[in-house]
C-alpha cells in the first residue's frame, strides 16, 4: 500500500509555494517587459497551485506527489519534460522516482542501448526509468554535490560527462536543482527542452529554483511521516507477534503432586529469545523447561517458537532429557544460523517422590537450595548447546544428572539476563549476589523465590535500561 501525504504538509507547501511567487513577481514589477514576460508562467504556476492544492484531501502517495511536482514545474516553466530522482537508503545512488514522457535523457546512456534503441525505442525508456544514478557520476551527480541549482546550456556538453556520454535526439538544455531537507541531501529536481523549443530565460530559472526549494521541503516531511508510518506499522505487528509468543508461555502454574512450580518471563524488546515452559509427560512425569536463543527480537523469537514445538514433540515420546535433546538438536540443526545457538536447561520431574532428572544444553548452571542446611549449589551437568552441532559430539557430552529434592529445597534455572543484569554504573548483578538472593527467598517457597530475584533485580538496577531478556523458573519439593 502506498503512503500518503498527509494534509497539513500539503497546506504549507501551497502556502508556500504561493508566498515565493508573489515575491519573485514583486521584484519583477518594475519591469514592465520582463512582467509580461512572466504572466504567461503566473497563470501556470496559480494553474499549478491550484492542482496542488485540490491534492489535498484527497488520497494523494508519495508517486502521486511526485508526478504532481515535475508535471507542474514543466507546465510553468513550459519544458519538454522533467525528472525526480532520490537517494537510495545506503546515499550511493540517485533513482529514478518519476520521469515525464518526453523528458530528454539526463543521464548517461550505454552504447549498447542505443543500438538496441535504434530497433526498440522502448529499450532507451526502459533503461531511464530503470537505471540508477551513482552520486559520484554524470551531471546529475555532479549537481547534487555542487549543492547548487544549475541552468545547463547543452546537456550532453556538460564536464560530468566527458567521453562517456551517447546523446539521442537533439540537443538539450536543462534546470537542474539539488533537494535538501534538514540539512540533508535528497535527490534531484530537473526539467528539460529541446534546442527547438528555445532557452530557458532567467526568469525561468527563478521560477524553477523557488519550486525546487518548496519541493524539497514537501518530499522531505512526506517521507519523515512515511518513515513514522512505517514505524508504527512495524511496532504494531511486533506487538501482535509478542502477543502471540505469550501465548506460547504457560497461562498458569502446572499441578505437579508434591511440587510447586513458578516461572516468569519479562523481554528486553517486543519480541523475547527466552522462553520457559511446562508439559504433562504422563505416568507421573513431568517436563519444566528454561530456554534462551543468542540474540534478540524476530529471529530469536521464531527459532524460541520452534524450539517449543520440537521439543514438546520429542519428549512425549522419550522421557530421557539428555535422548530428548539429541532428537531436538538434530531436528534444529539444519535451520539454524550459524551464528545462532539455544541454551537450554530441561528437568524431568520422574512422580512425586523427589527425584528429578536434568539435562543442560550449554545453559547458564542451575541453582539447588538445600533446607535443611541452608546452603545453595551450583547443579551444571556437561551439556553442549543446541544448533552447534549437527549430533555426535553434542550427544557425547550430553548427561543426566539425577537430583533428589527433600521437603523445602527449591530449584532455580535462570537466563543469563538475570546475572548480566547492570546499575547505572555498569557493574553487573552476578552470580553472587543471585546465590544470596536465592538463598533468603528459597525457604518461602517457588512463588516467593520468583518475585525475591525480581524486587532484587529491580532495586539494583534502578533507571538502568534492561539490556537483556529475564527469564525464572523455580521448582520447589512440598
């Protein structure tokens, strides 16, 4: 869908448009020859005035504004045709926005398309409305670094040119402006005629250079709203696809007999790379699953998505952690990045009586709280993370490791956002003072252990911004 111009820029560029002409007619007022010179193109700049002006309301894009601004400057400087080129997103190369009919070639033309001409002359059109101007060459280019409007006497004499020009037709002369829009450039304005139609007068070169000016300024706020437009169309397509990805996160608190289990997920961005989850294995197992894709936003959001769904296919048939992994490490591998991984953290709680099997794929070590010595160990089995390896090697230094939880010890699986975590002066939350976070709010159970390392993470980071996504689960033994 095209964008469109908004109406308020609309107004002012009429206004001011208006404003330059009745000026430029005012200092031609004395002259009494020069004055009627100028009606003809008064009448055809107030025609243009008024086009421009019944653009407004009306769904007018950013093409539409285009070929309303070089139609109307050949109409009131009465050219053969017109060009609008604008700099591409990289600023290495004018592109051909919109170019009238007639409009004589302003740019270099290849001897090989001049010959495929002389059979086609679609083929010269074709290759005008195709083909990109570097900033550095031609005429054009060199009018956009001089930064000033030029009248061009003989288009294909000019010194940009050289050697390298081919001419069709005959002659041409040119007005030629840069477009610049606070204090940047823009592109390029320009109309043309041909050696029959006569010389550009100085009155028309006024003329031209006070229209390119008003232009300027209504392509560059035209694009600032586009670009806004844009924006805001992305931010609201992220937000959909987040909430979209919260619905993949659990809705609630699993029931697990003999279990309490809490987890939370707050993204740095729109889109989170962390993910946390719990499945219902059957026979009494149950899965718990912390996750955390390198990088941020769209990418490590789709891979975080199909992490989710592989692995929830792969354990319900292979309660192994470590044999569920290798199946989802293999199923990934393929598709992801190279320079992308998962660290992933997943526990089989195997029934009701304690024991709960881990396996570690690369994943920041886990944290066990021990009630009754009050004491909180590092749980880090080897584990290698997921899409670095196409299988052997990960399935080799993949293990289980077997953990038997008592009444009152707590589990705790984090991202790295938690401990890389940083104040306002740059230094970092880390393991230590997460260890004795988790240790005072352990004895109170999942929930409180949860929202503990929250109020923590919160007081020690103040107004610093969140650099990374946050991401808790904790298993508590009732």
């Amino acid at each position: 869908m095209e964008h469109l111009v908004p109406y308020s820029l609309l107004v002012i560029v009429v206004v001011g448009l208006g404003v330059a002409f009745i000026r430029l007619r005012r200092e031609l007022s004395s002259k009494s020859a020069e004055f009627f010179a100028v009606e003809g193109e008064e009448q055809r700049m107030f025609a243009f005035l008024h086009e421009l002006g019944s653009a407004i309301g009306s769904d007018t894009t950013m093409i539409g504004l285009y070929r309303l601004i070089v139609d109307g400057v050949n109409r009131v400087v009465a050219a053969r045709g017109g060009a609008l080129y604008l700099l591409d997103d990289a600023g290495a190369n004018l592109q051909p926005k919109y170019l009238s009919e007639e409009c004589p070639p302003l740019v270099g033309v290849p001897t090989e398309v001049k010959k495929k001409a002389e059979r086609d002359p679609r083929a010269l059109e074709s290759h005008l409305r195709l083909a990109q101007v570097p900033v550095d060459e031609g005429m054009l280019g060199a009018i956009l670094s001089s930064g000033e409007a030029q009248a061009v006497q003989e288009v294909k004499g000019h010194e940009a040119f050289r050697d390298g020009f081919t001419h069709f037709g005959t002659d041409a002369s040119a007005l030629v402006a840069p477009l610049r829009h606070g204090g940047k450039d823009l592109g390029i304005l320009a109309v043309a005629r041909i050696k029959e139609d006569g010389p550009f007068t100085a009155n028309d070169f006024a003329v031209f250079r006070t229209i390119a000016e008003q232009s300027a300024f209504a392509i560059g706020n035209a694009l600032v709203h586009r670009e806004a437009s844009e924006k805001r169309q992305i931010e609201g397509e992220l937000r959909n696809a987040r909430e979209v990805q919260r619905v993949l996160l659990p809705q609630g608190e699993p029931v697990i007999p003999g279990y309490r289990v809490s987890g939370t997920n707050v993204p740095a961005r729109i889109i989170s790379g962390d993910y946390y989850d719990y499945f219902d294995l059957g026979e009494g197992r149950h899965g718990v699953v912390i996750a955390d894709v390198s990088g941020k936003g769209v990418a490590a959001g789709l891979l975080m998505a199909m992490c989710r769904s592989v692995l929830r296919s792969m354990a319900e048939e292979h309660h192994d952690p470590s044999v569920a992994l290798a199946l989802v490490n293999r199923q990934l591998f393929p598709d992801i990045r190279e320079d992308m991984f998962i660290s992933l953290f997943y526990a089989v709680i195997e029934g009701g009586g304690g024991v709960v099997k881990v396996a570690r794929a690369g994943h920041d070590a886990a944290l066990l709280y021990r009630a009754k010595e009050r004491t909180v160990s590092l749980v880090k089995p080897p584990g290698l993370a997921l899409g670095i390896d196409d299988g052997d090697v990960f399935e080799r230094v993949t293990k289980v490791h077997e953990i038997f939880m008592s009444p009152g010890d707590c589990l705790l699986f984090h991202t790295d956002g938690v401990k890389e975590a940083i104040d306002a002066d740059g230094t970092e939350f880390g393991m230590d003072r997460l260890r004795d976070t988790f240790r005072d709010g352990a004895p109170l159970g999942a929930e409180a252990t949860i929202l503990a390392v929250e109020r923590e993470l919160a007081r020690f980071a103040g107004e610093a911004p969140q650099m990374d996504d946050v991401t808790l689960v904790a298993i508590e033994k009732r």
